[in-house]
C-alpha cells in the first residue's frame, strides 16, 4: 500500500552552527518518496511573511554540506527563510554513506542511467506547496538557487511553479546525457534569472550551458561569466547571488517569528 502524502515539520534544532539562524528538519512523504529537508530562518527578530529560497545542492553535496551552510548563513543574516531538500541520491536519501570524493561520479552515474527528472521536480513542487502554508513565509516571494546539479533538476522546477519571481541558475550543459529537456523547458522561465557561467568547466562544455541560458524565455536575465573550473564558489558569485534575490524580492524589515513543530 502506498503511503499517503505527509508534510512534517519538527522542533527547531537552536545547536545548529549557523551563527543567527534556526534550522527545523521537515518529513515530507509524496506517493510513498521520502523527501528529507530543511528549513532555517533568521534567529534575530523577523516578520510574518518571509522571502523563501529554495535551495538545491550540487552532485556531490547533500542539503547541509558546507557550501549549502554558507549560502544559508549569508541568506538568513539577510532576513531570508532558506529550504533545502536531499537530491535522489543523496544525504538522509542513501542507504549507506558514501565518501566525498566518490560523490559526484555516483551522481553522474545516476544521472547517465536515468536521472528520474519528474521524481524529484514533483518532490520540490509538493514541497514548495506545503512551505507556503506556513505564515512565516510569503507565498509570493519565493526564489530559486542551484547551479550544477541543481540546474539540471531545478530549471525545470522553475519554468513550472510559478511562484518564484527569481533564480540563479547555471554550470550545467544541454549537451550532457539526458539533458534535452533544460532547452525544452527553459521558454517557460518567466522569472528574473542570473545565469552562472564557469568559463574553464571541465565538466560541462561552454556551448552547451551557453545554450541554456540562451533558451531561457524571459528577457530579465543575465549571464555572469568566472573565470576557472567547474567546482568552487568565489566571494564575488556569491555576493552576486545574494543581491540578485535581494533586488527581486526586497526582503523586508525584521520583527519576530513564531515558528514551531505545531504548524
């Protein structure tokens, strides 16, 4: 018997390493797929009514590895709410655990057989319904952060829900196997999107990932070039990022939150 569908949020976990932020673990069960996740909000005093980011880690990382927490730190000091969710094969999502090093070519492994795109596109989008619910967050002003490997699932989890008004998208290549649908999908982004270009990429040939954002449908979009290889994020990309959402979104002043496992 398939489970029924369930969205949990548990107690606020204050030990989390994030200085000024709240991190609450959510369950989230969908066709009988278990999505595991996180939410942070800022820790100081902030409104009803958050901007969300939803956040998709990259092929070797899992939904709190390090640069998931700086990303989320930089966010919440802001005055975002962030979510993050395990990808198909990774985190709380594995039997057993695998080494950092082997990470990503046991994703791209994955990804070449069948990267069972729509699973986890409708895992992000029954997640994404059931955030908004919550009165912390703001329905309306939702965005979308992953490169990589959160391009390839993720571009196409923007171009169906209409609720993000942003993205930072990038560093993935419509000529890697089984990545046709970014080109069939893309028309359809509507929303403001700053696209991430690695210019040496030893992974992900130039072309190809200049084509995605070649593809993508609106005409607010920018393409930001750096200099190197595939893997790593400067100071400068990530500063970019942060005042991309903050343009799109206008975070709003901070007041208090009341958000707790009862919700």
């Amino acid at each position: 018997m398939t489970e029924e569908n369930t969205f949990k949020l548990e107690m606020p976990n204050t030990a989390t390493t994030i200085a000024k932020a709240r991190r609450t673990a959510f369950q989230a069960v969908r066709q009988g797929r278990r999505i595991p996740g996180l939410l942070w909000l800022p820790q100081s005093q902030i409104p009803s009514g958050l901007p969300l980011i939803l956040v998709q880690h990259g092929g070797s990382g899992h939904k709190d590895d390090e640069s998931t927490q700086e990303l989320v730190a930089r966010l919440t000091g802001r005055g975002f709410a962030v979510a993050a969710i395990d990808g198909p094969i990774h985190g709380e999502r594995r039997h057993e655990p695998l080494p950092k090093a082997l990470r990503l070519q046991a994703f791209l492994d994955y990804w070449a057989a069948d990267p069972h795109l729509e699973d986890l596109v409708q895992d992000w989008l029954y997640v994404i319904d059931n955030l908004v619910t919550h009165s912390e967050i703001d329905a309306s002003r939702l965005a979308w952060y992953g490169v990589s490997m959160g391009t390839a699932y993720g571009l196409s989890v923007v171009a169906k829900c209409s609720r993000i008004k942003a993205a930072v998208l990038g560093k993935w290549s419509a000529n890697h196997a089984n990545s046709q649908h970014l080109l069939t999908d893309a028309p359809a982004i509507s929303c403001d999107t700053l696209f991430v270009q690695h210019w040496d990429d030893e992974i992900f040939d130039r072309n190809g990932t200049l084509a995605v954002f070649d593809a993508i449908g609106t005409q607010q979009k920018q393409l930001h070039a750096y200099t190197g290889g595939h893997f790593g994020r400067s100071q400068v990309e990530l500063e970019m990022s942060i005042a991309h959402f903050s343009r799109c979104l206008e975070s709003a002043p901070l007041v208090k939150t009341t958000l707790d496992a009862n919700h």
